[in-house]
C-alpha cells in the first residue's frame, strides 16, 4: 500500500488530521489498533474551547456538535461551602461547549468512512496488530502492521505519530526531551442518569479532596471525585460515591442520584516531549503531551497540534514548502507549556495535598478568594478556560 501521510492511532488527533488533509486534497490512512466500536465508546473529558468548536465547524463536521453541544458561559468555584461564578463569557467574549470526547470521535470516522476508499486504501483501518513505523529518516518512511493474521506494510512521505501516551511512535525516536510530574491522586469518574446539578460547571475545592460536577447532556450528569492513584473502583459502591459528592459539593437535594452507568479512574499527569519531530514523523495530541484534566485542555491541545500539522503538510504539498513543518514543534510548545502551566495552577490551587500543612492549606484558600473577587484574576482564569488565541 501507499499513501502520502500514514497516521497511527483513531483518537481526535489522528482522526481530525486525516479528515483536514483531505479536504486539501492530500490522501492518508489512519491505523489504528482497537475496533471501531472501542473507540467510539471509549469514555474520556469533553469540553471544546471556542476555538476547537470552530476548527470542527470550519471542517465540515459540527453538525451533530452545534445540535447536541451544550454551551457554558461560565463556572463555579466552589470552597468553603460557597460557590463563586466565573463568568467566561462577559470576561472574554467566548464560551466553551460539552460534547463528549467520544462524540468527537465518532463524527470524524463517520466523515472519513464516508469519502470512501481512495486510490484502493480505506480510509481507516481498525484492529491492526504489531504497528510499526521505520525509515522515519529517510524520504520514505514506512508504517507495518497485521490485519486479520496477514503482513501488510504502507509507504507513506510522512507519518503522523497520533497514538496517544501509550503508542509507539514516540518510543521510536531516540533521545527524547521529556518533562513529567506525576500527581499523588487520581479522579474517579462516574456518569449517571440523571439531571445536571447546576447548568454551568462546579469546581469544589474540600479538606477531603477536589470534586467536580460536569455533564454530557441535560440527563446525563459527569462526575469526579479526587480519589487515590492506585484506586480500586470496586472499593466505591455507588452509595459512598453520593455520599461523597454530596460531601463535597455542599449539594442538598439538587444533586440527583441517577443509576451510574460507567465508572473509571484517571491518574493525573502533566508531560511533554519536546520532541516532537524525527525526521519525516511528527508526533501530535496525546502522544506528545498528557495534561491533568483539571484545565479540560487535553483534547484542545491536540486539535491545536493537528492545525499547525495540517497546514505545514499543506504548505509541503502546494509549493514544497517546509517552513512551517520545520517550525512546528517551537510552534506547538508555546501553547502546550502554557496549557500545562493552567492545568498545573488549576489542580494545585483545588485539590487535596495529603501531608500539606495549615500554611499552604491557607495559601491554597487565599488563591481561591483572589481569583473569585479580582476582575483581574478571573479573567487570567477565564482567557486560560476558554482557549488562548491559535498561533496558526
Ligand atoms: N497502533 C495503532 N494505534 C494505536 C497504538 C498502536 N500501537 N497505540 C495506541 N493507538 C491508538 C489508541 O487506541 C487511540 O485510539 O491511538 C489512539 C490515540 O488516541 P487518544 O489517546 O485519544 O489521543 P489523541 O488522539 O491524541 O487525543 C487526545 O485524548 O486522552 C485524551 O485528554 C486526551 O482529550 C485528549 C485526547
Ligand atoms: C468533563 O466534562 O468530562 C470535564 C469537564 C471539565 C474538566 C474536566 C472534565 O475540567
């Protein structure tokens, strides 16, 4: 097989690079190595800044987004049992949208299954086995991988590396420039059936650790406990996980107990490999850099990564330009450090430090209040949320 770009991995980054090289009329194949249905039903964050909300509108693939999204104006900060709105909008004249991770997911296949096989390649190809990629040096690099038990390999001008934290892409460059810290919690998360506390976000700051109340849709409500890392969902029968949100968020009645339907752990981690490009292989989104989603910028930062990648291949392919190629990880970090830096602020300043003593305990709440009653704080907290201004 032969293509121009071959991208590893069916997650938003690969998905929506394959989907915006195409509408430049440059072809690619996506290889991924769960089933379809894995995907699709794979539960993750699901806030869109403004600015991801526009990148899925200008390609053609928000219809279902601009229906069923739900945009926020605003949030709370909750502590000391009061709460405390942000109000995004009237600070900076943008809103964020829910939809789930998965939604997004599930609209960029439908668009790419539906322009069809082109030049004899799927557009996708899923349950692929032993991904490999070489040669990524050289001017023709190659993807191989098993499909149904049989050898298959795939000439490619360039690989997109868009297999997330646990690919193998970024393990195939050498010398890597890694920054990590990894937090001593987690998040249990949990959807349930049942109506949204509040129509806006609830960040609630407690001596027993950070809870939060989000959604998928009007029945659907999305909430996280600040958990231990090595957490045991099976430790937390459903009783103790109201008892506990119920707890945390100071909520009497208006918080529903619905039956929950998924529960999950997240750990939490804040990473970036500088290294994003080897070569003619360019790693994108997850598989470059894992934020904690207290910030919600994961999936924000990687549609940014795959606007930069998509118009520096189209600049390749129109007049054999590489200059915003060879610019792309410099690009890139400029806006990852400072998602990094949000979501490191945002966990610092809401969760529970065990062994924090009376001083930072209050240093933690100062934070808090600052932000909640200057004009000037809120609106570094509300510029950050909803998405700072894309470079490209
Ligand atoms: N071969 C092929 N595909 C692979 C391989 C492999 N060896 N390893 C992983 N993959 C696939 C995964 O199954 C997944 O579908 O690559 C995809 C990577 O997708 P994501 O992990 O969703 O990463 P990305 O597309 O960069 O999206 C970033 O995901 O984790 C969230 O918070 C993050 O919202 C952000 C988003
Ligand atoms: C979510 O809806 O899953 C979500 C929202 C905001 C966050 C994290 C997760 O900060």
């Amino acid at each position: 097989m032969r293509t121009q770009v071959g991208i590893i991995g069916a997650g938003p980054s690969g998905l929506l690079l394959s989907h915006l090289l195409h509408l430049a009329g440059i072809d690619s194949v996506v290889i991924e190595n769960r089933s379809r249905r894995y995907v699709e039903e794979r539960v993750r964050a699901g806030l869109l800044e403004q600015g991801s909300v526009d990148t899925l509108a200008e390609a053609g693939v928000a219809d279902r987004l601009r229906r069923e999204g739900l945009a926020h104006h605003g949030i709370e900060l909750r502590y000391d049992g009061t709460g405390h709105r942000i109000p995004l909008t009237e600070l900076t004249g943008r809103t964020v949208t829910i939809y789930g991770q998965q939604e997004v997911v599930k609209d960029l296949i439908a668009a790419r299954l539906a322009a069809g096989t082109v030049r004899g390649n799927p557009p996708v190809i899923f349950d692929a086995a032993d991904v490999a990629v070489h040669d990524v040096t050289s001017g023709s690099p190659r993807v191989t991988f098993t499909r149904d038990g049989v050898a298959q390999s795939l000439d490619c001008d360039f690989i997109g590396g868009c297999d997330g934290f646990h690919g193998i892409c970024r393990p195939a460059i050498p010398d890597l420039a890694v920054f990590e810290r990894v937090y001593p919690f987690a998040w249990l998360g949990i959807l349930s059936r049942s109506r949204p506390v509040s129509e806006e976000l609830i960040y609630a700051r407690h001596r027993d650790g950070f809870a939060l109340a989000t959604m998928r849709s009007n029945s659907i409500s999305r909430l996280y406990l600040q958990c231990a890392p090595d957490e045991d969902p099976a430790l937390w029968p459903d009783a103790r996980i109201w008892d506990e949100l119920h707890r945390r968020l100071g909520c009497g009645s208006e918080l529903e107990e619905g039956e929950i339907f998924q529960k999950g752990v997240t750990p939490m981690r804040s990473f970036v490999c500088e290294t994003m490009r080897h070569g003619r292989l360019f790693l994108a989104g997850d598989a470059a850099h894992i934020v904690p989603p207290t910030g919600a910028k994961g999936m924000n930062l990687a549609i940014a990564d795959i606007r930069v990648l998509a118009r520096g291949l189209e600049r390749f392919y129109r007049r054999q330009d590489t200059g915003l190629l060879d610019r792309y990880a410099e690009i890139c970090l400029r806006r990852i450090w400072k998602g990094q830096r949000f979501s490191w602020w945002m966990t610092s300043m809401l969760h529970r430090f065990d062994g924090a003593d009376p001083f930072e305990h209050r240093v933690q709440v100062a934070e808090l209040d600052y932000v909640c009653t200057s004009t000037a704080a809120m609106t570094t907290l509300a510029e950050n949320y909803v998405g700072l201004p894309f470079e490209v």
